[in-house]
C-alpha cells in the first residue's frame, strides 16, 4: 500500500469536527462492505478484501471490523510501524475515542501498553464492546479466567448479538471447570445464532470434558446437520463416536477428510494409525519388541531370520492377530504361498476386523487372479482403515480389471493422496481413464470406413502430471472394441524445469516384450480443437 492510500484515511479524520459517528445509511453501506469483504477474505483474495474494508472505512470511519480486518492485512503485509504512525494521529484528534484507544491497544507489542489502551478505552465508555473483548483476550492469555470471564460477561450484556463474548465466555467458563454454565452460555449463542454450528461444537466439547461421550455425540451430530465440516471437527466428531464404542462409525466420519482438500500425507498417516488402533488391541511390550525385531530382520533381507523370530513368537502369542499376519507375510517373502494364506486367514480367524489381514489375504487372491473375493477383503480392509495406501493401490487395480473405471480412478487418486508413487497413480488412472464409456462425457459419435467411431471428452481431476483431452474409442462393425486413441497433454520435469507436451498417441502391446508401449502419432503447439483432433483421427485411419 502506498503511503498516500495510508495518509486518505488520516485526512478524513482531521477534516472531521466534532462527532465521527457515521449516518445510518453510511453505516449500513459500510456493513456490507465489511460482510463482503468477509467473504472474499474467506476464499483467500486478500487484495480484493483489503480493498472492500478501505471502503468502508471511507463510508463509517468508525466500523470497528473494517479496522480489525484492514489492520491485521497491513500488519502482515509488514506495515506495522506505519499502522503506529497513523492510529496515534487518530488518538490525537480523538484522545476520549474508545474506538481509537483500543484499535491502537491492536498494535502494541508490548502486553501492558496493550492492556493501558484497553482499560482506557473502558474508561471512557464502560459499554464499548471492545475494549472488554480485548481486555479479556489479555487476561485469557495469562490464564487469568476469573477476571477474563468477567470481561466476556460484560460483552455479552453489552451487545448479546456478536458470537467471539458468548464463545470466549463460555471457554472461560470450561476453564473454570463451571460446565454447566458453560452450556448455558453455549444454548444462549445457538439461540441468537440458530444456523451456526459452532456453539453446538462447542456444547460437544464442554460434555467431552466432563467425560460424557454419548451426550457430545448429540451436539456434533446437531452441529453436522449444521453444516460443521473442518477437519478438528471431523476429527472430534470421529473419536466421539469411537468413545462410544461405535468404531466403524468413527472409521467412516474419519474418512470424510478424504474430502478435504490439500491435508497432507503425514496427517493421513497419523489417521491411518488412529483407526488402526480401533480395532487392535495394543501387544504386551515384551512381544511389541520380539515384533519390532523379526520385522527388522525382514526390513534387511534377512528371512530366514524373522522366520525363526517369528515361530518362537508365534508359540508365546498365537492369539495375537498382528504376530500372526507378519508370519505370514514373511512366509509370501519366502514364496511359500501356501503357508503364508494359511497364517493370513488365522489371523482374521482371530480378529475379523483386523484391516492387514483382509489386505493381505485380498492380495493373495489377486495374485490367484480371484478377483471377486480379492475385491471383498480389499474393500473390506478399507472400509476398518480408508487411509491405507497399499489397499487403495490394489483396491484401484482390482477395480480396473473388474472395469469398475470409476472406483479404479477414485482409489488411484485417493492412493496418491496417502502418499503414493505419482507414476502408478498415472498410470493406473491412465488405463482406467481409457476404458470410461460413460454417456455423460460423450461428445460426438460418428461413422468411419465402416467403423463407429465415439469421442469421449477428459476427466477433469488435481491429479499432477497428466491430462486428457479427447479419447476415441473405436469399435468394427460388430460392435467390437478395435482402438483406444487419444489426445493428451502430459508434464514431466527434466533437469528442474517443466516440460509440457499434447500428442495424440495410443498405447499398442509389445506381445515379444509382454509389455505396453505408448505411440505417439500427432504432436501439437496447443490443444487442438475437437475438429482438428478429429481430421488427424482421421489421417491415422489411412
């Protein structure tokens, strides 16, 4: 921001004489720039919000969100010594503001400076709603609750219409261990704010407090009919239902973060362990650490070794599903199926809700080519643990053989979202993309020498790496499947840049090598239209 645009507003104010209230119709104009503003604030244009506050601080100088907004955007932006500048030439024309005296408590750096301008603000006018809130604030953050529940009570009684009093009171009051007035501060808020979920979250925390499971779950459920749907509240919502012994419920709201996007692999794996946990009773520490060495063994090549490991721990826990799965597990590293399907089915014999031994078992019979029952105890493994990478990378390929297209892309997506390799999940929602026949994407259906020839339009999907444009599929006289062609852009990264090419290419089976070769028949500068993708389509025919 230049500082002209900082000295307009100061200009306003020393044009001012006397009061710097705004008329009705200002306000009011001010107030909706202020919720616009909100909102693009929300979707993260900040420029666009930033200068929506302006605005309305031209309109109501004294909007007290328009400054909060406008000063925490500039302080970020490094303005802050300017910011100083410019709220102490306000004070100075308004030294018995409350408005100015707490907007310049915002600034300080220094605690009690900030707590001077709060209380000052308070002494000019014991009902500014904000020079409580801010004393409060302070008082919250030295753990002082007695006298910040004090301050919020006062926000409260000030202006029952503004959410952060009845919100931070009612933390207060959780603080102070008084749950029940916490609720009824709570129940209050819900009543003013009927289509916010937030009270009700925090209704389901005070009763988690207190231990009381099954009455929070009643508050999250409200909350999520409300429309609650960040991931602490999923997370909240998830370990509520567990505590009440409901864990395939706790399992399914946990994957409801699979929804949200740009949550990190580490995160996932954390929840991977939460739900595993679920249905797996922790091992003695003694045999925790008999494991962890035969699966070292394993880790260094040496089977042989964990096999022994594993036998002699198998005699000491033969009721453990997890001791059980990883003698099985060394047993397939070894080769000897036999044995190893053996142990993975008496370890679900054990715990049938033991995810790893559905996976290991579902792989087993992918490698058998069942796909019916590879795909039960794959799907079974995901719906105990959605956050299982291996399971959605089978899972995704079992999906593909079965053409399931739809599900084969999902999981491939969701396994590179776990932290897959990005080159399998290309390539299996590569193959899976290929065999889509759905209507939805049709764009033109035509006849060629004889053949019938449908184009298909891309997936749009945050998959890196790859994207279609266009696929001909073409099938002979009979209706037969002959041809998978199609237009596609791809990206790759050699030597730290980003190369970018679109080709029309297909892939073709090297029968001598037992393996598929991508051709490429057509390269082009930009995306093609469909009429150019057809007449090269079309070339490639002759």
């Amino acid at each position: 921001m230049s500082k002209c645009r900082f000295l307009s507003f100061l200009l306003i104010i020393v044009s001012i004489s006397g009061s710097i209230l705004a008329d009705e119709k200002d306000a009011k104009k001010a107030s909706e720039l202020v919720t616009k503003g909100r909102e693009l604030y929300g979707t993260g244009d900040i420029d666009g919000a930033l200068k929506l506050f302006e605005q309305a601080l031209e309109a109501d100088i004294t909007n007290v969100d328009a400054h909060r907004y406008y000063q925490d955007i500039m302080r970020e932006r490094g303005y802050h010594e300017k910011l100083l500048k410019v709220y102490a030439e306000y004070l100075k024309v308004k030294p018995d503001s409350a408005l100015f005296n707490y907007l310049m408590g915002r600034l300080q750096t220094d605690i009690e400076e900030e707590r001077k301008f709060y209380k000052k603000a308070i002494e000019l006018d014991d009902k500014f709603y904000f020079g409580h809130f801010g004393l409060g604030y302070i008082y919250s953050s030295e753990k002082d609750f007695d006298n910040a529940k004090k301050e919020y009570a006062k926000c409260v009684e000030v202006d029952p219409n503004r959410p952060e009093g009845h919100f931070w009171l009612g933390k207060s009051y959780r603080e102070l261990s008084e749950y029940d007035e916490a609720l009824k501060t709570y129940e209050k808020m819900a009543q003013i704010f009927p289509k916010d979920p937030i009270p009700y979250i925090e209704m389901a925390r005070t009763q988690v407090e207190r231990g009381l499971h099954k009455e929070a779950l009643d508050f999250f459920k409200k909350a999520d009919s409300l429309g609650a749907k960040t991931v602490d509240f999923i997370r909240e919502y998830a370990e509520a239902y567990a505590a009440v012994g409901e864990k395939e419920k706790a399992v399914s709201t946990f994957a409801r973060t699979l929804d949200i996007p740009n949550l990190k692999p580490d995160f996932y794996e954390l929840l991977f362990h939460r739900c595993r946990m679920l249905f797996l009773p922790p091992l003695a520490e003694h045999l925790r650490a008999d494991l962890e060495k035969a699966k070292e063994s394993l880790r260094n090549g040496d089977v042989d070794e964990a096999l022994e490991q594993l036998e002699k721990l198998y005699k000491e826990a033969q009721d453990e599903p997890e001791v059980i799965i990883w003698l099985a597990r060394a047993y397939l590293i070894k080769k000897d199926v036999e044995k190893g399907f053996s142990y993975a089915k008496k370890s679900l014999e054990k715990n049938n809700n033991f995810a790893e031994a559905h996976f290991t078992i579902g792989a087993l019979y992918g490698i058998q080519k069942d796909w019916d029952n590879a795909e039960k105890h794959l799907k079974r493994c995901l719906e105990l643990n959605p956050f299982d990478k291996e399971a959605s990378f089978h899972y995704a390929q079992v999906m593909l053989i079965k053409g399931n297209c739809i599900e084969a892309i999902v999981f491939a997506l969701r396994y590179y979202r776990l932290g897959g390799n990005l080159r399998n999940t290309q390539t299996l929602a590569m193959l899976a993309e290929l065999n889509l026949e759905t209507p939805e994407l049709l764009e033109k259906e035509f006849k060629e020498d004889e053949l019938t020839v449908k184009v298909y339009r891309g997936l749009k999907h945050n998959l890196p790496g790859y994207r279609f444009i266009y696929r001909f599929r073409v099938y002979d006289k009979d209706g037969n499947f002959k041809r998978n062609i199609f237009v596609i852009v791809t990206e790759e990264e050699i030597e730290g840049k980003l190369k970018t090419t679109c080709t029309m290419s297909e892939i073709t089976f090297d029968e001598k090598e037992q393996e598929g070769r991508l051709v490429e028949h057509f390269k082009y500068e930009k995306e093609p239209t469909l009429e150019k993708a057809i007449e090269d389509f079309k070339k490639l025919l002759k």
